[in-house]
C-alpha cells in the first residue's frame, strides 16, 4: 500500500548546479529554520573538504514537513567519482528532482542560483506542491514482515557506527530482538541502542519507525552497505545494492622515505590496511586489493577525483604514506583486452573550443558533437580512454580560466586506443640532502622551474621541479657560495628568484610519471622517485633500454 504521509526524493543534477543550494532554500522556506537563526550557506555540505572545494563529496539526508506531509531529501554528489554515493542513495527514494538550467543549459549555476533563491519573492510552495503531486508515495505495509536495508554508513562518537537506510516494510523498535543478514550469514537476537528519524538537520530519536520511512539505527556490529535488518523469528533479506565495477587503481604504500615518522601519527602498514578497509565499509565504490609485499595496497575506486579525495582526508587524519600515478583497469574480452570509456560533456566559451578539442584529441577523445547555443558558449561531447582524463581535470579548469564545465559518465569498455602521450619534460632530482639554497635556486632558474622554496628540506632522489628539456636531471640544489675574502666591484648582481610552482595533492598526481610517488604527510605533500639511489636507478633504466638481464 501508498504511504501518503511520506515522500522520498533524491536531488540530482550536474557539477555546481545548485543542488545543496536548493535544499538550503527548501529547509529555509519550510520552516526548518527559526526566523533569526544564523545559517551558514550550503549546510548540507558539511566536510571541510566540500567546502574547500564547493562539491558534495557523500550522500546526506535531511527531511522537511509541508501540509502535515515528511518530505525526505537525498542531496547526492555531482561528480561521475562519486557514482557510488548516487547509485546507492537512489535505492532509498522514489522520485527525484533533476535540476537543470531551461535556457542557458549546462553552465556553472551555483551562484546563480543563490543570487535567484536569496530574492525574497522567489517562493518555493509550488515546488513542494509539485512534489507532493508528482511524486508517489512509498509502497510499503507496516504490518508486514520489518525489511530495512543499510545503504549508508556514519559514525557518531556517543553511539558508534549508525547505519542509515530506507524501512521497506514492517516497523522497527527499541527494545525488541532482530537479525542482521549479512552476505555471509544471519546474526539473530539484534537489539538497537538508539533508533532515529531525520527531521530537518537532526536525527531524532523515536521508539518505533514506520514503513516507507528513512531512518537511521545505532547498536549494530559489523554492518555493511548491503545488508538488512528483518524479523528474527522470519528473517527476509532485500536484494543487495549493485554499484559499477572500479575503473582506476592506485598503489598505496608505507612511506618510507628518509624523512618518515617526522610529520605523521599513523605511519604502519597495520595503520594503512585498518583504515583503508574502513573506508570500504561506507565507500561502496572503494575496493582494496592487499598485494605481495606487505607495505603496499591497492586501491580501486572509480576516477583520480575519488582517488585524491580519500588521500587528502587521511592526510588531514594524520596518515602518512605514498601513491603510485593512477592506472586504468582493464579487462579481457573475447581474447583482447579492453579499457573503460568516459562519455564527457563539456560547456565553455567559445575562444576556449580550439584549445580544449586539441587537448582532448591528443588523450585519444573522439568528438560526438558540437552545439553553439547562441550565446558564447558551445557544448561538447567526447567519448575518450578513461586514462585520458587523469590529470586532465586542472588543466582544462586552467585552460578555460575556470569557466569550463566538465561531466563525465562511464561508458562503457572499448579495445585499447594504444599509447597515449605523458608528460614529456623531465624531472629536476635532488641528488643529496640538505637545504635548498639561494645560491643553488638560482643557478636552477635556466634549467627548468622549481616545486620548492628556499629553505626547503629535501633528500636524494626527491623531485624538487620539472626540467625543461627531456630527460631527468640530478642537481645539487644545497650548494652554497663559497665565502672568499676577495670581492669584485659588481660582482654580486641581485637577481630576483622566481616564485616556485607549488603543487596541489591532486597536481601532484597529475605529474608524477611511472617511477614516481607522492609522498603525502599532514604538513606536506612532495614528490620523489620509487628508487631513491640513483646509481640503481641508472642501472634499472639502462636494462629497461637494452634489455639488459
């Protein structure tokens, strides 16, 4: 039976168009808040991470009464990495609201959007009416058999983890027995230490819960994404959540650098493994793979986004550790080996369609359409090698001088586009330890440009620039001038050092080549070769050439 009382609905739309902008105005006008009760913007987006970088990174739930009805709202990311957070959040909903902009298209509208809903008339009573009109009411029976279906995960440091999912029947109450059904087996005599309904920003705590409701529940031990919550004595699973298969995979490994243990609090393998297989807990779209040596992982997920998501939140957790340059993962089919496809869409000025095309076109895209709309912005379509796109995404942001936008959709498997040009400049090597030096950065200037400052601390075989010819270069960048008596009458000219180009986590990733890591501590992020001797090196690199044994 039609739950009237209750709707669930989901927010999709692309990249800064304004989802988490519409469920503020919608909490807004419903009444969530009081009328002289500071909110900040985007309150949905609750990771310091998502405010950094203005994207919804998780899935978060809140609900809204209107006209004595539960409206629950899904406000999912927009980034095709983040697949996983919409795959799964949909498995709660039964209808949702695709944001999208009718005349100007597929363009940035996230302040547009603020500027529109902040206007005093704008009234959103017409999209709750639509909503309740348009979208059906949950089909479930509270007299049946209880099915709830974990398709979220959280933690709270009063109860523990707390897994939140939508209640497909049946009602749920404290102080009775359940069983977990879990992929494995049936754990019974499940009792729950707090149950709660949302309501606004907060989960608040009721004794029962009704069917077609979303809900969240405290108590349970070793709960997964996927498993349900049904009657002990007539233990009912619902089917588990599929999401999309990996695309791309990256090796993590234990630092172990020269400057390891300085910067970090969790620097061990067993640190790495425990909190890379908690992400999987909650993170569907995460899979771990533990490899021969014990001091390295690897991770699959679902795009370098994903990827360097995750890395800069351990950082901020205080791990410390390195990363290997994004692979694609590809697969055998009927005896030749296939890679994944990304179907990418593209929104940009006109005097940016020249410069984007040639980039693409150089990574393997092969160009499905062209739009001019009419008014200075052109729509593009790609399908193109998901390994094209690794590091792809900063560099289109700097070539549209941030006013590109780009969507990306799997696509599907294709046979193997071949070789797809990487970086063709070299790298600049510090060939000892030390400090970097004025007088050495100086003398670096014509050779290329510098990732360090002066002052800096580095080590044989950190990557301390990017050369401007091909080919690595070793440097001495602590070498100091030597102190004489005897000067010379304009001798010491000032010259002005160049600023360096300090990288990103994610420009880091972009850069590095094959026999390259990231090191990431919680103070800094640098750049090095897998082996740091460079005497091996030229041994490997001479036998990688010849063919040596």
């Amino acid at each position: 039976m039609r739950k009237d009382s209750i709707r669930n609905i989901a927010i999709i739309a692309h990249v800064d168009h304004g989802k988490t902008t519409l469920v503020d105005y919608m909490l807004r006008q419903s009444g969530t808040f009081g009328d002289h009760q500071k909110v900040d913007d985007r309150v949905m987006d609750s990771m310091d991470l998502e405010r950094e970088r203005g994207i919804t990174i998780s899935a978060k739930n809140t609900a809204i009464f209107y006209d004595g009805i539960k409206i629950n709202i899904v406000d999912t990311p927009g980034h095709a990495d983040f697949g996983g957070e919409v795959e799964r959040s949909l498995n709660m909903v039964d209808g949702a609201i695709l944001l999208v902009d009718s005349s100007e298209g597929t363009i940035a509208r996230e302040g547009v959007a603020h500027r529109e809903l902040n206007d005093g008339n704008t009234d959103l009573k017409p999209l709750f009416d639509t909503i309740i009109k348009t979208i059906p009411g949950p089909e479930a029976d509270d007299a049946a058999v209880p099915q709830f279906l974990v398709t979220s995960l959280d933690y709270d440091s009063y109860v523990g983890q707390i897994a939140i999912g939508r209640l497909a029947n049946g009602q749920l109450s404290m102080n009775k027995n359940y069983a977990l059904i879990t992929e494995e087996n049936i754990q019974r005599g499940v009792k729950f230490s707090a149950l709660y309904s949302f309501s606004g920003l907060k989960k608040q705590m009721v004794e029962t819960a009704e069917a077609g409701d979303i809900i969240a529940v405290a108590g349970l031990t070793n709960v997964h994404i996927g498993d349900t919550v049904s009657s002990e004595e007539e233990a009912m699973p619902l089917p588990r959540i599929n999401v999309d298969e990996p695309t791309v995979s990256m090796i993590f490994y234990v630092n172990n650098g020269p400057f390891a243990g300085q910067e970090g609090k969790f620097l061990t393998s067993r640190h790495l493994k425990a909190r890379l297989e908690k992400e999987t807990l909650w993170n569907v779209a995460i899979r771990i793979k533990e490899l021969e040596r014990a001091d390295a992982f690897e991770v699959c997920g679902r795009g370098e986004l994903q990827m360097a998501i995750l890395i800069e939140t351990m950082r901020r957790e205080g791990y410390e550790f390195m990363v290997s340059k994004p692979k694609v993962i590809t697969k055998e089919i009927d005896g030749k080996v296939h890679e994944p496809m990304e179907h990418v869409y593209i929104d940009v000025p006109e005097e940016y369609v020249g410069i984007v095309t040639e980039k693409l076109a150089t990574r393997k895209g092969r160009m499905e359409s062209l739009l001019n709309n009419g008014g200075g912005r052109v729509n593009l379509e790609f399908v193109i090698p998901s390994r094209g796109l690794i590091g792809f995404r900063s560099q289109f942001m700097t070539d549209t001088k941030g006013a590109g936008v780009m969507n990306t959709l799997f696509e599907g498997y294709e046979p193997w586009f071949g070789p797809i040009p990487q970086r063709q400049s070299g790298a600049m090597v510090a060939d000892r330890a030390g400090k970097a030096t004025g007088y050495a950065v100086i003398a670096m200037l014509d050779r290329g440009e510098l990732f360090i400052k002066v002052g800096t601390p580095v080590y044989a075989g950190m990557v301390i620039g990017e050369r401007n010819k091909t080919g690595d270069l070793e440097v001495n960048i602590t070498k100091e001038k030597q102190l004489t008596n005897m000067r010379a009458a304009g001798s010491d000219n000032t010259v002005t050092i160049r600023p360096p180009r300090l990288l990103s986590l994610d420009q880091a990733i972009e850069f590095i080549a094959e026999d390259e890591l990231v090191e990431v501590t919680p103070e800094n992020i640098r750049l090095r070769k897998m082996e740091l001797d460079s005497g091996k090196r030229y041994t490997m690199a001479k036998k990688a050439k010849f063919g040596e044994d």
